[in-house]
C-alpha cells in the first residue's frame, strides 16, 4: 500500500504532456521500435511505476501522439464547419494556409515523428478510437473537397496548397542542407502559396 501512495505521488509530479514530450523527442532520436519506457522513465527522472501511472503501454504512448496530430487539424476544420457558404472558404483559404504554415512550424517534431515512425503507427489501424477519430477527419475533409458546389479547379488548389505546405516544410536537412532555416524554408513556401493565391 505504501509503494503504491509514494508511486501515485511521484506520479503527479510529471503530467500525461511531459511524458509525450520526451517520448516525441525519443521516438524522433531513435525510433519508435528502438525506443524503451524504461528509457522515457529515465530520462523523466522517474520510476517504469510512475509513468505506467499514466501510460500502461508504449502503444498509448503512440496513439496519444499520434491524436495530437488530429488535434491540429480540428481546429481549422471547425472553422470550415461554421462557414453557411462555399465560397467563404475558398476565400479563407488562404489565411488558413498561412496558419498551417505556424502550426507546421511550431509542432515540427511531431510531423517529423510520424514521418520516421510510419510502420509503428499502421499498428494503430485496429485500434477502435484511432479509426472513429481518423474516419471522422476523414470525412469532413472530403465533405468539402469532395463539395461540386466548389469549382473544381479550386478544389485542385486547396489540395495541392495542402501537400506543397507539407512537403515543403519536412522535407528538412535531407534535401535543403544544414544551412537552411526553418525561417527560410518557411518564407520560401508562403511564396509559393502566395503563386497559387495571389493578392486581388
């Protein structure tokens, strides 16, 4: 009794955050599959106990990761929601692709995660949350892309503007070199976007 009263109070020194955080920034060092709770643990400074106070699988680990992926997207697609006209949203466009743009740049390491850890994150497929939450997502992106009430060649561009955000921004040190910063890389892609958008 008294092992579990000093594990639940060592628990509450660290928060779920702090956990996924360093097991972002493990996952991204060596891989998902690499990577230990024990070694998350350690670099916590904390017991396996204290974090299995939290997480009992490497796998939640993996799924609440991979939901705060989602969690980005909500928000912008609740905006799209509230819109009572199509060409609202195209109008907007723009502006949320700048805001993607941010939102890229500030949780880098976590598209850089799923990005490295494609194979671990399939394993998700079957899990009954991971799928409600995609198939949701999913679906409300198709609701207005899919939308003919959108001209066509809008619809092309919103979906290209999307990809060339992404790719722009994680294809990294691989293919740029070490010399380019994010600042950089970042006004390259808001030009462009700014092709596909110009000012009117």
């Amino acid at each position: 009794m008294a092992v579990e009263q000093s594990t639940a109070r060592r628990s509450r020194g660290i928060t779920r955050e702090q956990i996924l955080d360093v097991a972002l920034e493990l996952f991204n060092e060596r891989g998902y599959d690499k990577t230990s709770l024990r070694e998350i643990a350690e670099r916590l400074g904390v017991t396996k106990a204290a974090l299995y106070y939290h997480f009992e699988r490497k796998e939640d680990l993996l799924l609440a990761l991979h939901l705060r992926l989602h969690e980005l997207g909500r928000g912008i697609l609740d905006e799209i929601d509230a819109f009572e006209d199509e060409r609202q949203v195209v109008a907007a466009w723009p502006t949320f692709l700048d805001r993607f743009i941010d939102e890229v740049l500030a949780n880098r390491d976590l598209f850089r995660f799923h990005q490295r850890n494609e194979r671990a994150l399939q394993s998700l497929t079957d899990n009954e949350r991971h799928r409600a939450e995609n198939d949701d997502l999913a679906e409300r992106f198709r609701r207005f892309l899919g939308n003919p009430a959108i001209p066509l060649r809008d619809r092309v561009r919103m979906t290209c503007s999307v990809t060339a955000v992404l790719g722009g921004l994680m294809a990294g040190d691989d293919l740029y070199g070490d010399g380019v910063s994010m600042e950089e890389l970042a006004a390259h892609v808001r030009a462009v976007i700014s092709d596909l958008y110009p000012p009117t």
